[in-house]
C-alpha cells in the first residue's frame, strides 16, 4: 500500500468519534468482521488508526477505498464544511430519464479532459443523493487528498451542494462538468451557504413551513383616558402589543424552528428620490448595491429581532423572505421611490 493512502486512512480514522470508529468501518465495508474483531477500540486513537492503516496494508488498500470512508465520514458529519447552493437551469421544458452510470462516465469524462491529475469518487444514498468526492490535482502535481471538493445532488432536480476546496479556480471546471453530465444549460450559484447541509435542502425543496407578510401593524388609536387610570392602560396596552407580536412573528416564521443559515446575500436595484434642487442625486441610473446577511443561525436571529424589541413587527418582507429570494437567486428590483438611508420593501 502506498504511504501516502496509509497517511490518509490514519489521519481519517483520527478525526472520527472514538465511540464511532467501529461501527464507521462497518459501513465502510473493506474490512471483514473477522479483521475487525482483533482490534483493541479502548486503546488511544493514534494506535488505533495505526492498527487500522496495518489491517489496509493486509487488504492492500488504494486511494480508491480510502476516498470512500472519507465520503462515509463527510456524509455523517456535513456540518464540517461549508456548503454553497447550486441552481441548474435547461433551455426548454423536456424532461430527461436519469441514468446513473451515464451521468458518471459523462462526469468524469468532462473532468479529466481538462485535467488529467483528478480523483473522482462516487457513492449513492438512499434519498436519491450522489455524493461525489473530487481530489485536485495539476498537470504536473499528483491530487492532493487533503484539498477535496464534494458534491451532492439529488438527481431529477436541478439543484446541486457544492464544499469547494481551496482551489477555487477548479470551481468553473466542476461546474462544467455537473451541467453536461446532467444534461442542463447553466448552472448559477444562489448565493446561499451554510455549514448545515440539512437546512439548505430544507431551504430549496420547500421542506419546511413560512407564511408570508400579507398584513402591515395598525397603529395605536388615540383615546382620552383618565389620569388615575393611566398606568393600568399603559400595562394594558404593552401586554397587547407583546401579545401582538408573537402571534405576528409565529404567522410569519412558523411554530417550527428555522432551517440553520448562516449567510445570505441578494442584489438591490432601486431609484433615487430626492429634492429637485439636488442635482446630485437627479441622477436617471439606478443604485445599485450588494446586501449580506450573516449569522451562526441567520433566521433564527431575524426570528427573534421583533420579540427582543430590537425592530418592529411584522418584519420587513426583504428580510422574511430571505428562503424564497434564495430560490429566485436574491434578486429584487425595487422601482419605487427610494429615500436616502433607506430601503423601502417592495
């Protein structure tokens, strides 16, 4: 077995939970049960990944098994990589039968002619998920095995989840080889990530429940009140108005918890509204600006904004409906009268 594979079994072995390492190897599948048994998991890790790497050796393992039980370990722990949306669009609306062993060959056809020194791996879950493992290597440099992109998509949809490496400039060339290998046009990114893959499906199949703001707060009316009576409606009124906006937050942002995201951005078009006597802001061009949101639990920040009485309620809709701009790639053009300093909701 090559030193480099062994390395890199020992080093994966090392990042996973002692009280998991048995049951991971299970799943992995390349060593018997027989092999498995004469292991000792109570001693420290290092001499376990060692005792590991020497039962490889026996099996004369290659840097294929080793890329399939660091797909294993990458599927039970996504959350330690940073994930990116993908949405593939087609030029008409046929609809084409996928094949699982075409869409490999055309993958790692596409990906190979533009460079030879690349890694590819495939495994399939039960939830119609391809995982792919992807090493980067250059024309003169063999694939580091510590510099991996991954991806996941779930075939019959156009939307794929892409870790990249720190290689970005293989990025164009990973994209390329989705949109043949998957028969699309394009592929666009939707400017949405986070750590929890989970959540981000949940985000673009619909997977969870979020009305909408349909309705828009009513101010307080105006009543003569009593001097000695003025405390009790004052403490009357807030417990409205607290009353008020929990049943608005829980209309808006459902009972359920959030999807976990952690960063968000959407491009902002809109006109300038000014006194006619500023010629400097009589301009006919829109203005045109980059808006980020990022958070470790983005909606469930927004969520809490109102309630902690750090803005008002109901929310505005640019930030409720962060889900489904992402979907719409975060693009609102707002042609109403713009004040300076501020957005106004479209």
């Amino acid at each position: 077995m090559d030193e480099t594979v062994a390395e890199y079994i020992r080093r994966t072995v090392l990042k996973i939970p002692r009280d998991e390492i048995r049951t991971m190897l299970q799943t992995w599948g390349f060593l018997s049960e027989a092999q498995l048994q004469t292991l000792n998991f109570h001693q420290t890790k290092d001499n376990v990944s060692q005792d590991v790497v020497q039962l490889c050796e026996d099996n004369s393992a290659d840097i294929k098994q080793a890329a399939v039980l660091d797909i294993i370990y990458n599927h039970i722990y996504p959350n330690k990589r940073i994930w990116s949306v993908y949405q593939m669009n087609k030029t008409g609306e046929e609809m084409d039968f996928f094949d699982l062993t075409d869409f490999k060959k055309k993958f790692k056809r596409r990906l190979r002619s533009a460079l030879k020194n690349v890694t590819i791996n495939f495994r399939e879950y039960e939830d119609n998920a391809i995982w792919i493992r992807i090493a980067w290597g250059t024309p003169y440099k063999k694939p580091n095995q510590y510099k991996t992109s991954y991806v996941v998509y779930h075939s019959q949809t156009p939307y794929v989840f892409i870790s990249a490496s720190v290689l970005r400039s293989t990025l164009p060339l990973l994209c390329q080889a989705l949109v043949v290998a998957s028969n699309y046009h394009d592929i666009r990114e939707m400017e949405l990530r986070s750590h929890c893959l989970n959540s981000l499906k949940d985000i673009v199949f619909k997977r969870y429940s979020q009305t909408f703001q349909t309705y828009y707060p009513k101010p307080l009316q105006e009543r003569n009140v009593a001097p000695e009576n003025v405390d009790l409606r004052i403490i009357q009124e807030n417990r409205n108005e607290k009353e008020r906006i929990q049943r608005v937050n829980r209309e808006v942002f459902g009972d359920g918890p959030q999807p976990k995201l952690e960063f968000a951005q959407y491009k902002l078009e809109t006109m300038f509204k000014s006194n006619p006597k500023m010629d400097v802001l009589d301009i006919k061009e829109p203005f045109r600006c980059l808006v980020k949101f990022s958070s470790p639990h983005l909606l469930e920040s927004l969520k809490s904004l109102a309630p902690a009485g750090l803005a008002d309620a109901p929310l505005s809709s640019l930030l409720t409906c962060i889900p489904q701009k992402a979907r719409n790639y975060f693009k609102i053009r707002e042609r109403k009268g713009f004040f300076p300093g501020s957005f106004v909701s479209p």
